[in-house]
C-alpha cells in the first residue's frame, strides 16, 4: 500500500474514532477527556516538508473541530505540535541513521526511548495548549497543571497500548532501485 493511501485512512480513522468513540466517553473523575487523534500527526513519514506537515495538520485540526463543534479548538494545538515536530526529530535522533532509513517515527525506526520521549513531549504540549485554548485563563494554576497532567497520561497510556496493538512494520528503505 503506497504511504498516501496509507496515510489517508489513518486521516479518516484517527477522526472517526476520536468523533465517534472517544469524544462520547463521559469526562474521567471530572475532568480528564481522552484524546487520540494527534497521533496521526505524530506518525506522519520524515520525508513530509514542513509547509506540508503544517497544511495537514491544520486541515486536520479543522476536520476535528468540525465533528466536534469547537471551532478552532483542536487546529491550534495540531498546528504547533507539528511546528514542533521535526526539531524534536532533530534532537532525538542521528539524521544520517535513521531518517534515511526509515519512513516514519516509531519505536522500530528510533529506538523505545527516544519514541517515548518524542511522544511524552509532543503529547504534553499538544494538551497543555488544548487545554489552555479552552480556559481562555489560567485561574487556578494546580487544577490547570492537574488536567493537563491527568489527560496527557491517559493518552499517552491510549497511544502505548495503541502501538502494541497495531504494531507499525517499519520498512527499512535501501539504496537499490
């Protein structure tokens, strides 16, 4: 299967389950919502230009938005996750290694803990920001950093188990035409 029709499902599933699925799921101990769909931008192939990367995640932002009647809520933090993204990938990993390598960010092309640490730091800013838009404010601080906290853990849990169960074979790409 090419990377683009690939790439196009997981677009349509990631927004289905988080519309359909998880967006029903009652607020957790008042309020912890899990949220899934920023996955897809975190597994986006490496060779994506960045203006393209930006593109995508805005229209997909928006996507969500539009099922879930916030508008602008979601495109904002998908926007600055993917802003984020290749200077991340930058740091974590040895560029002539693994990006010329592999196709997309997993635990097969970068290793477990620089994975863990892309996605640890890209979850925590997408919902700290999610989070923040939704406020409009601060106010109290500690119940600010305790959402925050709370959901990014329940979708960092979701995100792990989530990779367990579709393990993504990462194809390794040699020079042979």
């Amino acid at each position: 299967m090419s990377t683009l029709v690939k790439n196009i499902i997981r677009f349509i599933l990631f927004l289905l389950v988080q519309a359909l699925v998880l967006d029903k799921v009652p607020p957790l101990h008042q309020f912890v919502k899990p949220y899934l769909y920023f996955l897809y931008i975190l597994w986006l192939p490496f060779n994506t230009p960045r203006i393209g990367l930006m593109f995508i995640s805005f229209a997909f932002g928006l996507c969500m938005d539009y099922l879930s009647g916030t508008p602008g809520l979601h495109a904002a933090p998908c926007v600055l996750i993917a802003y984020l993204r290749p200077f991340l990938l930058n740091v974590l990993m040895p560029q002539e290694k693994t990006e010329l390598s592999y196709g997309e960010p997993g635990i097969a092309s970068i290793g477990f803990a620089p994975y863990s640490v892309y996605v640890v730091l890209l979850t925590f800013i997408h919902h700290a920001y999610l989070v923040l838009i939704e406020w409009l404010q601060f106010g109290d601080f500690l119940f600010f950093i305790g959402k925050v906290a709370a959901t990014t853990a329940v979708s960092l849990l979701m995100i792990f188990v989530t990779e367990v169960l579709f393990y993504r074979k990462s194809r390794f790409r040699t020079n042979a035409a």
